[in-house]
C-alpha cells in the first residue's frame, strides 16, 4: 500500500433517501490508499424511493470511484429473512440502482439488498425496518444582522419507538435581480423585453441538497421528542435570503447500528477529512461477500419509512439579510461597445436615447439585473408557488 496525494470526492447518498442529486464535496489529504474497495450504501425505504450505490474506489482514477464499474451492472434485489426475493432493481445511471415498485414492510420481516458481480455474490444483513414518525414542524429562526437557522420538530410515541433519527434536505430558492432589464443582449442582438418574457433575468432559482449526515437522539431522555433542532445554518447576505426560499426536509427512523454508522462516518470527516481516515476497516458497516467474506466492503443498508414537511418563507421580508452588492453606479455605453461592457461585467439596464443616431444604453454591474450570473436558472420548480418567468 502506497502513500499517495489524491483528490477524493467525499459522496454523500443524498439520492440513495430520495433526493433527485447526489452530493460532492472535493477534499485533497495524503492518505493510506486502499485500492479496488468495493462501495455500497442505501436505504431501503417503503413503499418509493429506495436507491442504491454501488461503486469501487481506484487510485488510477481521477474521481474517487472507479468510472470502468459503471459498465458492470449488477444483479441488485431486496429479499426477506422468510426467503421471498420481493424486488429487483434497475439500472438507472452508473452505479445506481432504483426499486422502482411498491414495497411494504411485513410486521416481524427483516430485509436485505442481495448483488452479483463479477461473479461474486454480496449481501447486506438482514435489519428491521424502523416506522419513522411525522415531522410535527419545520421553522425558522431569525437572528437579525446574524443568520437564518432551519429548525426540525418531531416525537415519536410508538412504545417501541426508536429514539435514533436522521434528516436530509433539498433547498430550492427564487433569487431576484435589484433592477429589471428592459434589453438583454445574447451577444449578437439586443432585445427589448418585457417582466413576462422569459428571457427576463429579473427572476432566477437555485437549489443544493444535504452533504452532512444530521442526526438526532433522544436515547437518555424521558420522552422522545425532539424540539427545534437545527437543520441549516443561512448567513447574512447569502442568496438563499434574496426573495423566497423554500427547504424539503425528509426523516428517517435509525437503529442503534445504524446511528452509530452514520456518526462514526461523521465524525471521520469533521476530524480527518475524509471518508477513509483513519483507517476504513473501523467504517465497513454491514456489507459481506459471500464468495469471499474475507474481502473488505464499504458501506451500509437499513430501512426505513420516510416522512416529509416542506417550507416556504418570504426571505425578502427579513431586514439587513439579502445578498449586498454596488448598485449605484452606472454607464453610458454605445451600441457597438455593448461587448465590451459585457466583458467588463457590465450589463443593460435601459435604453437612453436612440434618436438620430446609435443607439445609447445604460449599463450597470450585471449581478444587479442578471440572475443568471449569480449562478441561477430559468428552471423553476414545478411546486414554485408564484407566477413568475
């Protein structure tokens, strides 16, 4: 084993719970590199939304996982600890795997993710799958001039309710220009536009998923109940506050092994900074080949049912919080120098005068009226609550 600098890539299964995107975080240490370690996460989640990830580390690979697996599919089901294969998975992109039927949990079952690959046979243990309780709120927290915290409320009665709990999110956000733009230039024309075009960069949206694992327990308290837990730190002048912000928390229940699983990976990055240090035997989970189960795998499956609670808050309305930049200034700029301000980072407010001659513009800092340059999208939600284009 050689001591080596690479860059890792730190793969949170944010879509492994649900989520439509998974979640990367570069990282470059010197680590021990253990290559051609087989990868699995995921959770088996009732009745939609179970994916898994099956991936192997290389050190010949610019990525962290090994880019050659994803033409070796694998043969991924979910069976029971009463012998009954209940689904298959399909293939949907590199090394993922989805359970695109129906699935309920049967009282006193237990489950597992069985695979073939090259020619070797894997399986999870078999675990209990743990009823998640409602979301009883998501709320926010205003610390004025400070930040916006994002807070989780939930109990669970169940006598044998489980006090160990784990959260991820999806943030969607509409962020909105200071000025609108009556012309936009694509880099050829300038256009007149009007607010319901939709070539207007008045309005943009932007979303980011969970990358920490966030979790949660009540194990040495009377009641299992947890009350404003913090979720999501927002600071001051962040874009996410510029006019509606919107946050999709998703919950799920956890066994002891579970939790601990989760916390130890956790804690491996927060100390380490990375996934394999110190040493990833200490993280190997619940994974074994059967072919061979001297073979270390890394990775974890539990199973869990998964609630849900979106919301909506007009950041707009919180004084002294939005994203903060120069506004005031502006241009007077011909016609034929408009690529030139562009590449300044300029942009066209309005028109001044066209009378008799060129046309003159008044241009302004582009993140003034540009949307789009602050990294947003015209892609709006399909729940966004307005009319907006």
């Amino acid at each position: 084993m050689k001591k080596l600098s690479i860059k890792l890539y730190i793969v949170f299964y944010c879509t492994m719970i649900g989520l439509a995107t998974g979640c990367i975080t570069p990282y470059e240490p010197d680590v021990e590199w253990i290559n051609d370690l087989l990868v699995v996460e995921g959770t088996i989640i009732a009745p939609y939304g179970t994916t898994i990830h099956i991936n192997r580390t290389n050190e010949g690979s610019s990525s962290f996982y090994d880019p050659s697996l994803t033409g070796k599919k694998a043969i991924v089901t979910l069976i029971s600890d009463k012998g009954t294969t209940i689904a298959t998975a399909k293939n949907t992109t590199g090394g993922t795997y989805t359970l695109t039927d129906s699935i309920s949990f049967k009282p006193g079952e237990k489950y597992a993710i069985h695979f073939l690959l090259d020619g070797k046979e894997y399986q999870s243990d078999f675990v209990e799958p743990q009823i998640t309780p409602e979301i009883d709120e998501v709320n926010f927290q205003y610390k004025e001039q400070e930040e916006v915290n994002i807070r989780v409320s939930t109990h669970n009665d169940a006598p044998n309710g489980s006090p160990y709990y784990r959260w991820t999110y999806k943030e969607d956000w509409e962020i909105r220009s200071e000025y609108f733009a009556s012309y936009v230039w694509d880099g050829e024309i300038v256009e007149r536009i009007s607010h319901d075009s939709p070539k207007n960069t008045f309005y943009c949206w932007k979303n980011n998923s969970s990358i920490n694992f966030l979790l949660g327990k009540t194990e040495q308290m009377k009641i299992n109940k947890i009350k404003d837990h913090t979720l999501i730190n927002i600071p001051r002048y962040d874009d996410r506050l510029s006019y509606l912000y919107s946050v999709l928390v998703r919950q799920y229940s956890l066994d002891k092994e579970a939790f601990e699983y989760f916390r130890n990976l956790q804690k491996n990055i927060d100390e380490a900074g990375g996934l394999f240090a110190p040493q990833p035997t200490e993280i190997k989970g619940n994974i074994t080949c059967l072919t061979n189960p001297k073979e270390t795998v890394i990775g974890y499956i539990n199973a869990s049912t998964e609630t849900t609670y979106r919301l909506f808050f007009n950041a707009y309305k919180l004084a002294g919080m939005g994203d903060v930049y120069n506004c005031k200034e502006t241009e007077s700029v011909l016609l034929k120098d408009i690529g030139n301000a562009y590449g300044k980072g300029l942009a066209i407010l309005d028109l001044i005068d066209d009378r008799g001659g060129e046309p003159i513009y008044k241009c302004i800092n582009r993140r003034c009226v540009d949307c789009l340059s602050r990294g947003g999208t015209k892609d709006k939600p399909d729940f966004w609550p307005n009319d907006h284009k």
